[in-house]
C-alpha cells in the first residue's frame, strides 16, 4: 500500500494555490478512494474591480459575447484566465 505526504497547513488560499501549483496531488490523495461532492454554502472568492476599457473594445467584446451566448463579464474573465496561463507556462 501506497504512503502518502501529509498535506501541509495553508495560511490562505495564495499559499495553498503556489503549493499545489508544483507539487503532484497523487503524492498526498488516494485518489481512487475520492468521493464527489457538493458545496451549495460555499461562499465565492471573487472581489469586484474597476477597469476602464476602451469603448471600441468593450464593444468587441460585447459582441462576441452575443455571438457565444455568454454575459460579456465572463467572456472577459475566460480571456484574462486563458492571457494568464498562456504566461505562466512560458518557457
């Protein structure tokens, strides 16, 4: 039988996200073992922010957003998360 890591205890979600960033979850979950489940009281983590775009493009993305059927804020957030992987994983 497989032993595992012990997980280490986080201060805050950063510090949790910069481990698991580099470590393998295998090396500390049986995953054959995991069970799914269902948060419904989890409480978002997300904070409002204030950005000024210019006309021109906040209406390009609008109109994308038509065209994929999706609120034009999250169509934002896909770009900026997909902007921000393609940077991290820059060799």
């Amino acid at each position: 039988m497989k032993k595992f890591k012990k997980i280490p205890r986080f201060k805050n979600e950063n510090e949790e996200f910069e481990f698991w960033s580099i470590h393998d979850s295998t090396e500390y979950v049986d995953w054959k073992k995991a069970k799914r489940v269902i948060f419904p009281n989890l409480k978002s983590t997300s904070r409002a922010v204030s950005v000024r775009f210019p006309a021109s493009l906040l209406e390009r993305i609008k109109f994308l957003a038509n065209k994929k059927d999706i609120p034009y804020q999250s169509l934002i957030k896909v770009f900026i998360s997909e902007g921000i992987e393609r940077q991290l994983h820059k060799r």
